[in-house]
C-alpha cells in the first residue's frame, strides 16, 4: 500500500506546473517537444486534405474521359447506320470532314462570338421588337410586334449552346408574345420566321409551349387559303382574318409567297395530330401542278381565283426562288417516299427548266441563271438565287450516275459565280443583284447588301456534300467581310451602297437565323444538324424529317423524337464543342 500510495504520488508531481518552473530546462523540453507535434499534426492534415483534392480531380477526369468516350461510341454508332441520302453508307461521311480539326474550331468559336455580339445588342437595345437598328439604338416592329428576331434566333442559339440566352428568350415566348394584333402581315414572312422558328425550337428542345405558340400563329394565317382555287392571298390581318393581295400585284398571287408554307405546315399537321394546315398548304402544290409547264418554269404571278400563271416574269431570284426550294425539300421532308415522289417530279422538271436559262459571262465564263419575260431572257441575277447552288447540290443525289455528277458540277460553277460576287467588290461584300455583259462578265446592278445568306447557305451544303474545304475557305472571307464592314459597337448593320462602304440601320433577322447559323455550320463537324435527320426551311430552320406513307395521310412525331440531344452546355447540344 504505501509503495502504490509513493508511485501515485511521483507520477502527479510531473503534472504540477510548480515543478517545471523549478526545473526550466525540463519546461523548454517540454514546450519544443509540444511545437514539434503540433507542426507534424498540422502537416498530416494539410497532406490528407491535398490528396483529398487530387482524388477529386482524378476522378473528374476520369468522369470526362468517360463522356468523351460515350460519345465517341454514339458518333461511331450513327456513323455505322446507313445514310438515307442516295442510299449509299453515311461512312462516306468520314471523308468529307467529319473531323473537328483545330482551324474549324477556331473559326466557330469566332462565327459564335458573333452571334453573341449580335444577340447581346439585339437584348439591349431592342429586346422584344422585330429587328434592331444599330445606329440609332433602338427597336422596330417591321413584322407587326412578333418579336421577329428573338424568334429567328432561338435555334440558332440553341444550336450554339448559348442556353441562358435561350432560356431568356423562351421566356418571352411563354410570357410576352402576343399574335392577337390588328395588323396586316405577310403570310409567306410570318411562316417562315415565325412558324418556322417555333417549330424549329420544338424539334430542338422538345418544350411544347413553342408547339403551343406555332399553332397559334397559324390558325390565325389559315383564312389566307380561302380563296376559289385554295391559292392564298398573301397578306392577312392577324385580328380579324382579313385576306387580300398587295395591290401592286395587280390581285394576283406571288409564286414564293404562295408554295413556301409546305414544309412548315405539314409539319405543323404532324407535330399536332391535326391534318387541317397540311391539307390546306399541299393543295396549293396539287393545284399548281394541273397546269404545270413542261420546261417546271412558273412567272411569279398566281391568280388566286383561277390557279393559273399570269404573264409575268420567270425567276429564280426574288419572289420566286423559294418555290422550287420546297418543291424538293418537301420530298426530302417525307423521306424520299412514293407519298412525295410527285414533289420530285415537279422539282426535276424545273431543274430542265433551270438548265434553259444557264448562261456564261465572257471572257471569265461565270455561270449565271437569267431571268425570262415570254421568250426573252434578260442577263441579270439576284443574290437570292444564289440559293441555287446548294439546292441542286442536295437535289444531285437523287438522279441517276450520269445526271448527278452534271447538277453537282452546275451548282458549283453556279457557287463560284456567287462567290466572285462578293470578291468583286470593294468591300469584297455581294450587291443585291447582277448584270451581265459581253467581255465584262459582271456588274453590280443594285448596290446594297442587307447581311443576307444565300451564297453562305450553297458553300455550306457544298462542303457538306463533297468535302471540299474550299467551300470553308470562301466562307470564312465572306464573314470576315462583314466583320470588318458590317459589325459596329451596337450589332451589325448592312451597308447602303458595296462599293463605298456606307453603312445603313439595320440588323436584319435573318443575319442570326441564317448568315451566322449557316457559318457556324459551315466549321462544325457533319454530325451537327445532320442532313439526314433535318432539313431546313428557307429561314435556315431545321426540322425533323418524318417518314410519309400514303397519300394525304400525316405521319405523327413520337414523344421521343422531341427529346433534346444533350442538355451539357459545356458539351454543346450535340457533343462537339
């Protein structure tokens, strides 16, 4: 016991702080031994926490790296599919630049700098209107207050991965757009831009309030086709339904006003289950093809009543061009299937029509397309048929061997024409329309340029369809062009006169739908908005194609078709960025 009592009592006294200040050397021991632990504790930790973050990146990475590697797979697996164009293995795909090469990526990023620059001023200064004036800073309504350009730009915007611009416009969409106004719009820009735009979206996003809005706006256009032959008045009040013509056309019908709403309306009818806008738009191709001319070539002047052509002129460039666009676009639309083989039929009959009115210019032989009055051909060309180009190249595949190799060259003699339209000028920016003369090849008829996007839309379905990166290359000047022309602190603006550079106030809608979508598209990989799942209206909106079977039978859109691709905004919508 005393022995226990004597140890307890030596141990407590090294607890008692009296004793280290006698001893102060054994208190300094004790105070460096107490530092260094506490430094080898701290150090643990920090070392624990640094390997606690190294894990997590490493498996960050190895999350990525299994992304990427899904997403090859899918890549691999679409390539692997059969291609519905021509009917030869969409691995024919892997030789015409499939691959994201660095140069591509570089000049996409610039194409999409643009947009944003585009629709951040478009925001600020206009947000809500119909178009934006640059220079003056402020919005317009020239389409009746649809928001006309926030519509343009959604799919362009989705397309890019830009979502939270997205997002605020489809906001407004749910919001703020409003079709109830008592105002005379034009049915053929109203489809276009704003059907077409709407539906594009839905496609995209698979959100059905832009099905709600589509429908909407075209249950307030369908009074337009009340007429004696189901031809449509052009212009339509959207309050009231009142349908007439302009009175410059003398009552008549405009050719391209008048075939442009297939597409939109077909597929409207398939979107809804409701088969009333389908019936209501191919029966303007039905009765258009009971007098259909042997060379397909129709004057852009309808009578509504009658369902014939006027005397008037024959045209592939303003208020005609579209036309023979849908003609073969609706065929592809319903997937090359006998339902649409007349819509082929029609569209290869005018393609001889069109082979009439090919001419050369001397001494550079610049292949043109002339326009006709009776049987007088007048050498003049529109910038708008420079279209031209990319619809007989997408139209090229259908022909036999022979035939297809003669359309596929014509389309790009017809884009280098194009193409030099832009690089004879100046500013190296194309007027708004040609003349052409013996041994001066061409001039520049009407000077302006308003940003449009026919030449761009042709190289890129070029380059789509051969390969050829020169079609990249021409491209990439052309947007240079409006870079350093067209692009001003405040958006971008057209220019008054090509020669002298003179700018104008106006950003065109159709600059974010088409010009800049059609660029962006032009250096992203073939898989993007493929052609053999999509095909574009004539605003540059992109819609599924659906399969048709049977004659006036509408073929719905599964659920699934709506569901968007890829919602990683780092990914982009389509895993390429």
């Amino acid at each position: 016991m005393a022995r226990s009592r004597s140890l307890s009592t030596n141990i407590w006294r090294y607890i008692n702080p009296a004793y280290y200040l006698k001893r102060p050397k054994r208190l300094a021991f004790l105070f460096i031994a107490f530092v260094c632990l506490s430094f080898f504790v701290w150090d643990r930790q920090t070392l624990v926490r640094e390997h606690e973050v190294e894990v997590a990146q490493l498996n960050d990475i190895v999350h990525k790296l299994k992304n990427q590697l899904e997403e090859s797979k899918n890549v691999k697996d679409a390539l692997s599919e059969k291609s519905t164009l021509g009917g030869e293995d969409i691995n024919a795909s892997k030789k015409i630049g499939i691959e994201d090469d660095p140069v591509s990526v570089q000049r996409r990023e610039k194409v999409k700098g643009a947009m944003l620059h585009a629709w951040t001023s478009y925001e600020k200064y206009a947000w809500g209107k119909d178009e934006l004036q640059p220079q003056s800073k402020n919005g317009v309504d020239s389409f009746g207050g649809l928001g006309a350009t926030l519509i343009d730009s959604l799919d362009t915007l989705y397309i890019m991965g830009l979502d939270e611009q997205f997002q605020r416009a489809r906001e407004w969409v749910a919001n703020s757009l409003d079709f109830n106004k008592n105002y005379d719009a034009s049915v053929f820009e109203t489809t276009i831009r704003v059907v077409g735009g709407l539906l594009s979206s839905f496609d995209l996003s698979g959100d059905k309030i832009f099905l709600e809005k589509a429908t909407d706006i075209a249950n307030r256009l369908l009074p337009a086709w009340d007429t004696a032959s189901g031809i449509p008045f052009n212009i339509i009040n959207l309050a009231h339904g009142n349908a007439h013509n302009p009175g410059w056309t003398g009552g008549d019908s405009i050719l391209a006003d008048s075939g442009t709403e297939q597409l939109e309306f077909i597929a409207l009818s398939q979107r809804t289950g409701d088969p009333k806008y389908q019936q209501k738009a191919e029966n303007v191709i039905l009765q258009l093809n009971k007098s259909f001319p042997s060379d397909g070539l129709l004057p852009i002047y309808i009578n509504p009543h009658k369902g014939t052509p006027s005397y008037s002129t024959v045209t592939f460039g303003a208020m005609g061009d579209s036309f023979y666009e849908y003609l073969l676009k609706v065929w592809i639309q319903g997937n090359r299937t006998a339902a649409v083989k007349h819509y082929r039929e029609m569209w290869e009959t005018s393609m001889t029509g069109l082979l009439s009115l090919v001419r050369r210019t001397t001494p550079s032989s610049f292949a043109y397309i002339a326009e006709k009055m009776g049987n007088s051909l007048t050498d003049k060309m529109d910038e708008l048929a420079c279209f031209a180009p990319g619809m007989i190249a997408l139209g090229s595949s259908g022909y036999d061997r022979e035939n297809s190799q003669k359309f596929l060259s014509l389309a790009e003699e017809l884009a280098w024409t194009c193409y030099n339209f832009y690089q004879s000028t100046p500013t190296k920016l194309a007027g708004e329309n040609y003349f052409f003369h013996a041994g001066q090849d061409m001039s520049v008829g009407t000077s302006w340029n308003i940003l449009r996007p026919e030449t761009v839309e042709s190289l890129f379905y070029l380059w789509r369809l051969t390969g050829n990166k020169t079609y990249q290359e021409w491209g990439w000047n052309i947007f240079e062009a409006f870079e350093k022309n067209s692009r001003i602190e405040s958006g971008y603006v057209g220019l008054k006169d090509v020669n002298s550079g003179v700018k104008d106030n106006m950003m065109q809608s159709f600059f974010l739908a088409e010009t800049l979508k059609y660029l962006y598209l032009l250096f992203s990989p073939t898989t993007v908005i493929s052609l053999d799942e999509w095909v574009f209206n004539t605003e540059a909106h992109p819609l599924r194609i659906v399969t048709r079977h049977g004659q006036g039978v509408i073929n719905e859109v599964s659920d699934e078709q709506h569901k968007p691709k890829l919602h990683s905004r780092k990914q982009g919508r389509f895993g390429h960025l």
